[in-house]
C-alpha cells in the first residue's frame, strides 16, 4: 500500500479531530495521486501493447524461421539418403572397376603373351595359317576389349569422383546452412524469453497499479463523504450582497455582521451593557473567519487582559471597531483591510466561557450599541 493510501486511512482515523480544510487538502493530494497513478498506468499499460508487439513479431520470425529450419532439415535427410546412395554407388563402382581393373591385367597377360611372338611372323607362317588367323583375330579382340575396359574404368573413374565431389559440396553446404538456421533460432528464442520475462514484469506492474487504484478511489471516497459530512454540520455563510462603502458614520444601519453566518446577527447577544461597555457576542466554531464590516487600518493586534486575542481597526472620523476572543489574528499593525476582508478567526482566548467573537463598535473611544449600526 502506497504512501498517499496510508495517508488517506490515517485521515479517515483522525476524524474526530479534523477540519474540513484538511480534509479537503488530503482529497487534493489523493486526487492528485489518483490521476498521476492513472497517468503512469495508461504509460505502463501502453509499454504493454508495444512488448507483446514485439513478442508477436518474434514469434512470427520464430515459427518462420522454425519452419525453414524443418525444411532444411528435410534437405539434409533428403542430402544423407542421397549420399547414402551415392556412397553405395561409389562402393558399386569401387566393385565393378576392381573387376575392370582385373580384366584388365587378364588382357594385358594375354597382349604380353601374344607380343612375345613377332605380329609378322605369325602373319607370315605359311605351316599353320588357320592357326596364325585365329590368333590374329584374338590378338585384335584382345587389344580392343582392352581398349574399352580401360575407356570403362575411365568413365568409372569419373563416375566416382563425381559422386564423392557432389557429396562433400551438399553435405558442407547442409551443414553451413542447418548451423546458420540454429543460431537463428537461438537468437529468437532468447529475444521471446526475454519479452516474455519483460512482459510478466509490466504485467505485475499493472496489477500492482491497479490494486493501489483501488485502494487510492476507496480513501477518496470515504474521504468525500467524511467532507460531505462536515460541510453539512458546518454552519451556513450568508455571504452579504453589498459591503458598505465611503464613510463609516454614513453606514449605520447597513454595516454586515463581523461573521457571515446564517443567522449570526439574531444569534448575537449584547454582553457588557451594564457595565458600560457594550458588545455583540457571536456565538461560533472556534475557527470561523471574522470579516472586518468597514474597511481600515489595523491599529492593535495583540493579547490584552480580559479580551484574549484582539484586533482593533481604525475608520475615518474617529471610528474604531473591536474584535476580541478570537483564536487568530492574520493581520498585523498598520495593515490596511478592505470591508469583508478576513481579519481573524473565532475563538475563545482570554479565558472565554465559549467560542465565538466578541464585537465592539466605539467613536472617540465610547462604546456604541452595535446593534444600532448592523445590517439585520
């Protein structure tokens, strides 16, 4: 589970101790975290398609190059049964030219035979002519068989020779070819494995996204309905549709409340009347933003006995209004505000018995009824 998930859940624990404005800053960053998530797990999810592109490409090559690879070991069955063949006629023709050779060294006896008595003389014996044809006629027999078994061995000779050359070419070409297609093959079988090894890490990747995704929109959706929750418990603002301008004694009666809350001006109870001093308490959620009612310039801003937290802004025409009680204070001496401008926050600092805002309204230092100058 991610950093931002065990955010979400320690928010959802600390409920009972949290504002909406963290609430809402918690939602932001699972928002935030959602959509880059989102982003990194379409990215991931492209690398995905693009590898299992790949892997399909090296699988194609792969099935081709298997499919040569049987082809060509087709070849080489086709190639050894061939020189099988060959190797048997070889063995035949190494048999049938010993025989020739054989015949061969017959005749050559004979020729020897014969050439030891002279040609002329056997033509020229007159005491046995049959004979001397007879011989003459297997001396020319002879010399011709002899003849062609030697133009046979020749021819045989060659014959083999041919055989043996043919057969060293196919088989060193067959063996050239078959060690070629097994690198081939080896080659794509280690490019799929590793797409493979890379597609079942995207894979991972994926779900891992996934699972925080799903772990991120179930935070944000408790975290929503934890905000719906305390938007509905907060009080309503009633936001004033104009604020006072030009002078500060022109705006009796027209002044908005110091809190923009639904209700806030017919909530409010004079405080301090008998001694004097009186004041408008709001009551309010420690927090709530106090809004100055008439733009001015910051002229206190500081802890004072009885008051806690105060905050007192200066008006043309020897007009001041006092805020006190509160938790905060976001403006410093000599700070010129704007009317509705946010001063302070609620409270009840100095000892308060509740939190809410203490309101005062004073010209040349007395105090006025500020019920007198509020907008009702």
């Amino acid at each position: 589970m991610t950093k931002g998930v065990w955010a979400a859940v320690l928010v959802l624990a600390l409920i009972p101790r949290i504002s909406a404005a963290a609430v809402g800053s918690e939602l932001n960053e699972i928002e935030r975290r959602i959509h880059a998530l989102s982003s990194a797990l379409n990215l991931t999810r492209s690398a995905r398609v693009r590898t299992r592109d790949q892997l399909e490409s090296s699988e194609r090559q792969l099935g081709q190059a298997l499919a040569r690879l049987r082809i060509l070991e087709q070849r080489v069955t086709r190639a050894r049964l061939r020189g099988a063949h060959l190797k048997g006629q070889i063995r035949l023709d190494q048999r049938r030219l010993n025989g020739r050779l054989r015949i061969l060294a017959g005749e050559a006896r004979a020729a020897y035979a014969l050439r030891r008595r002279n040609y002329w003389t056997l033509l020229l014996d007159q005491d046995h002519p049959e004979r001397a044809r007879r011989i003459l006629a297997y001396y020319r027999y002879v010399v011709r068989q002899q003849a062609r078994s030697i133009a046979a061995i020749k021819a045989a000779l060659a014959a083999l020779s041919a055989s043996e050359q043919q057969l060293r070419r196919v088989t060193g070409e067959l063996k050239v070819l078959a060690g070629d297609q097994l690198r081939e093959e080896e080659v794509l079988r280690s490019q799929q494995a590793r797409r493979l090894q890379a597609l079942a890490g995207i894979n991972r990747r994926v779900e891992s996204q996934k699972e925080q995704l799903r772990h991120l929109h179930a935070a944000r959706r408790r975290l929503r309905r934890l905000v719906d929750r305390l938007q509905a418990a907060r009080p309503q603002l009633r936001v004033p549709r104009t604020l006072p301008t030009g002078r500060f004694g022109a705006a009796k009666g027209r002044l908005p409340p110091p809190l923009w809350l639904d209700g806030a001006t017919r909530s409010a109870r004079l405080e301090g009347a008998g001694s004097g001093v009186p004041g408008l308490f709001f009551p309010a959620p420690s927090g709530t933003p106090v809004h100055a009612v008439f733009a001015g310039r910051v002229a206190y801003a500081n802890w004072l006995r009885g008051f806690g937290l105060l905050l007192i802004l200066e008006h043309e025409g020897g007009y001041m209004t006092v805020y006190a009680h509160v938790q905060s204070l976001y403006r410093r001496v000599g700070d010129q505000v704007t009317a509705g401008e946010v001063v302070a926050a609620a409270g009840r600092s100095g000892g308060f018995r509740q939190p809410g805002l203490y309101f005062q309204i004073r010209h040349d230092g007395q105090p006025l009824n500020p019920l007198h100058w509020l907008r009702h």
